[in-house]
C-alpha cells in the first residue's frame, strides 16, 4: 500500500515534469522543421495530431545529430595538426567533416560507413592488406 | 558555413520513394537542417559525402522512430501514438546497456534513460542560443499533397448534394462524376426556327428596299418632270441631299403615276450616258433590285439608271461644257419620252 502510494506520488511528480517538459518543447524550436519529421513520420506510419510530440521526436533525431557530429568533431581535434608550413598559420586548423570522422564516429553506434576513396578497377587495386584493414 | 563538395555523380536516388521530386525536395531540407546542427556542434566546413551519409542517417532515425511508435501504440489496440509510444522507440533505438533499461517498477515515461538524456539536451540547448531552421520551408507536405488531395479529393456525396445511384454506396464516398465527362449529352438547339425567321427577315428587308428605290426613281421623275429648273436640278443631284427631297416629295406625290413611266422612258437615254465609274455602282444597285419590280417590267434595266444619272449630275468627272451639252441633250430626249409615256397609261397602273 504504502510502495503503491508512493509510486502513486512519484508516478504524478513525473507525470508533471513530463508535462512540463512538453509545455517547453514548445518554446524551444527544433533545428529539424516540424513539417519535415512530420512528413518522415507520416511517411513510416505514425499518426498523431499533436505537434509536442513531433517536437520531441524532432528533438530526439537532433540530439543524435548533434551526438554523431560532437564524436566525429572530437575524433577531428584528436587527429593530429598538420605541419605547419606558413609560419602564419596557427594551429587552429579548418574544421572539416570528413568521412573518415563520420565512420569512426558511427562505428560506435553500430553503422559500419566506409567511403571509397577512389574508384577502382578492381576489387584489390590499391589494397595494402596492413593499413586498409580496420 | 561553406560546403565543400568532391565531384561526385549526381544524387542519389531512393528507388523506393514514390515521387523523386518530394524525395529531392526533403532531402535538401533534411540536408541543410542536418548541416545547421553541425554548425551549432562546432563545424564550420563539411564535404558533401559525409554530410550526405549523416543526413541519411537522421532522415533512418526519424522513419525508424516512427515506424517503432506507431508498433506500440498499434500493440496496445491504439491507432495514435501518444508520448509513451515515442518513450519506448527511443529505449528500442538506443543501445543502451543493460543497467540503463527503463525499470519496470513504474511504467512513468520519465524513468527512461533517453528521454531523460532528451530532456538534458533541451534544457542544454535552451541555454545555448536557440538555433531553428534558419530557412524558411514552404508547407510542402501540403502543397503537393493538396494538389493531389485536390485531384483525388473528389466531393463525396454528402458535400455535393446528390443522391448515389445505387443504395450499395455509402454517402461519404466521393461522387460520381458528371455525365457529361464521359459520354456526349445533347446539347440544347437554342435556334431551331431562325433559318426560316432570317429567310423571311431578309425578304422583308428587300422589299423595303425595293419600295425605298422605287419612290426615288419617283421622285426623280418628278423632279425631271417638273422640268422648270432643269439645270439647277441636274445640277443639285448630289448623291444623299437629291435623295431626301425627292424621297419627301415622292411621298406626298406618290400616286402621280407620270413619273414611273417616265423612269422607264429613260431607260436609253440614261444607258447611253453611263460612265465607268457607275458601273459598279450600278451593278450594287441592279443586285438590290426588287424581284417584283424586274419582273413587271421584263427586260428593261432601268433601276440603276436614275441613281447614275444623279451620280453624273454632279459634275465630278466632265468638264463643264460636256455636262451642259448633255443635259441639254438629256432634257430633250426626256421630253420626247414623257410625250410618249402619256399616250400609255395601261402600264402606269401596275406600280
């Protein structure tokens, strides 16, 4: 009884801090438009006429954005600078995201991304069995 | 934020969207908003191939959050999806490990680890300066759907009125189309009875005009007849002014039979003076002749011949000694043949 009523009380605190949360969705604007996921959602079968909840999965897809770029930007910075042959040029080196970032940083979600650097004619051209493999 | 793009074959194309254009379009858009949160991240230059793939990426996220979603909330006998359907996609997307899964204690939606992770990010973002989708979309899922909504969205029943044929069909299906859409329907003969109308419109019309030329050929003769101021009469016939006196005083000596014969008397005399320039109007005028009239009259062409005469009368083509010969000459022969038109009242009747 007494664990029933507190999961009673905490159920209604979360159910208000999830209603709160809702309420500021709506003063945050997602970077993804609401028409778009709304138009990726209606396209795999979701159906709801509120738009909190678009937000949130539009806030949702952001945050795995946002989490994928921040890797591959980390594994960028690791990467070490190049040799500096101007002398005005500092260490602050372009910030670009590269594929080779991109699939390092997937490779922790679990998506296997390998760009072909070059076309080849054949499937062991260039292939130097010791730095390719990875 | 610039894009540095590898040459690379066109886009690629998803075989399996129904429309490329819609395709292309979201793709775009998806791109650019995948880009600005890049930005936000800390990037500022990206090349296309990676950009791509990660555009890719989140356009899966979304399709594989709502397709999950819409499986639970189908699960539990629900068509909409409500919050805890998107809760319970977003634990299924994730890979969490095993002492993060949401607890089954409590089914509160706030006990789960990404939604929590969700709410971080927002309360983070908040404070960051807000980053929307800095263009400006056009409501493209309506545009193009509207247009295909107007095009299948047929009226049902209900909204156009009508009743279907058929108690088979429900109301709330769209309507038939109309019948003339599809097969040829009578069209409506408005004029059914006008050719013979015009027909006889436009005999009465000659016969006005055949009645309007015989009183000048009359007034004419009259005014020949009179004779006392010959010159000044042939002198003044001008084409419209002649007309209109002759017409008001024809009308008051309409019965003076004197003249009709006469006209007929001129018939040579008037041939004789022709001149180039009335043929053709003397040829307007003989195709406006009044059937009845030629056929009283039998052969002689007289209609045109009056009209001509004021049309030589005025003087515009002769020199001035010519025209007085002729009228001398004219007014002579006019003479002789109203003598001779007396001696034959028989035929003045018949006008």
């Amino acid at each position: 009884m007494n664990h029933g009523q507190q999961s009673g009380e905490a159920k209604h605190e979360d159910d208000a801090a999830l209603t709160e949360f809702l309420a500021s969705l709506m003063d945050y604007t997602p970077t993804i438009p609401d028409d778009l996921v709304e138009h990726y959602l209606a396209k795999s079968g979701f159906q709801c006429p509120d738009v909190r909840l678009i937000r949130l999965v539009a806030v949702a897809t952001q945050k795995f954005v946002a989490d994928v770029a921040s890797d591959a930007l980390q594994h960028c910075k690791a990467r070490p600078a190049p040799v500096v042959k101007d002398k005005k040029q500092q260490k602050d080196k372009r910030l670009v995201l590269t594929m080779e970032d991109l699939s390092k940083a997937l490779r922790e979600y679990g998506v296997n991304v390998k760009h072909p650097e070059y076309f080849a004619d054949s499937p062991s051209t260039g292939m130097d069995p010791a730095t390719r493999e990875e | 934020m610039s894009l540095e793009r590898r040459t690379h074959d066109g886009e690629r194309k998803d075989p399996s969207s129904s429309s490329s254009s819609s395709y292309e379009f979201t793709h775009a858009a998806a791109k650019a908003a995948v880009a600005q949160i890049c930005e936000s991240v800390g990037y500022n230059h990206f090349k296309d191939p990676p950009l791509e793939s990660l555009t890719g990426f989140a356009i899966q996220y979304i399709l594989q959050l709502g397709k999950s979603a819409a499986s639970f909330a189908n699960l539990n006998g629900r068509s909409q999806c409500n919050v805890f359907d998107i809760v319970l996609a977003l634990e299924d997307l994730s890979s969490g490990e095993e002492e993060e899964r949401v607890s089954l204690e409590s089914c509160s939606a706030l006990r789960s680890v990404k939604l929590r992770e969700v709410i971080d990010f927002v309360k983070i973002s908040d404070g960051e300066e807000e980053s929307p989708f800095l263009q400006t979309l056009p409501r493209f899922p309506v545009s193009y759907d509207e247009r295909r909504k107007r095009m299948m969205m047929v009226p049902s029943f209900v909204e156009v009125g009508e009743t279907p044929p058929g108690k088979h069909i429900p109301l709330w299906l769209p309507a038939f189309p109309d019948p003339h859409t599809y097969k040829e329907t009578p069209m409506w003969i408005e004029r059914g009875l006008d050719p013979r109308g015009d027909k006889i419109e436009q005999a009465r019309q000659r016969r006005k005009a055949e009645r309007a030329l015989l009183s000048l050929q009359r007034k004419l003769v009259c005014r020949i007849s009179s004779g006392g101021g010959g010159d000044r009469v042939w002198g003044d016939m001008d084409g419209g002014t002649v007309k209109e006196e002759i017409r008001e005083e024809a009308e008051s000596e309409e019965e003076k039979v004197d003249g009709v014969s006469v006209v007929e008397a001129f018939a040579p005399a008037l041939e004789a003076a022709r001149d180039e320039d009335q043929m053709a109007w003397k040829q307007q005028k003989k195709k406006k002749k009044p059937v009845g009239l030629s056929k009283l009259r039998g052969e002689k062409k007289f209609l045109g011949e009056p009209l001509d005469l004021t049309l030589q009368m005025k003087g515009e083509d002769r020199p001035l000694s010519l025209r007085e010969e002729d009228r001398d000459d004219k007014r002579r022969r006019a003479e002789f043949i109203l003598r001779q038109c007396m001696e034959n009242p028989a035929d003045l009747n018949q006008l």
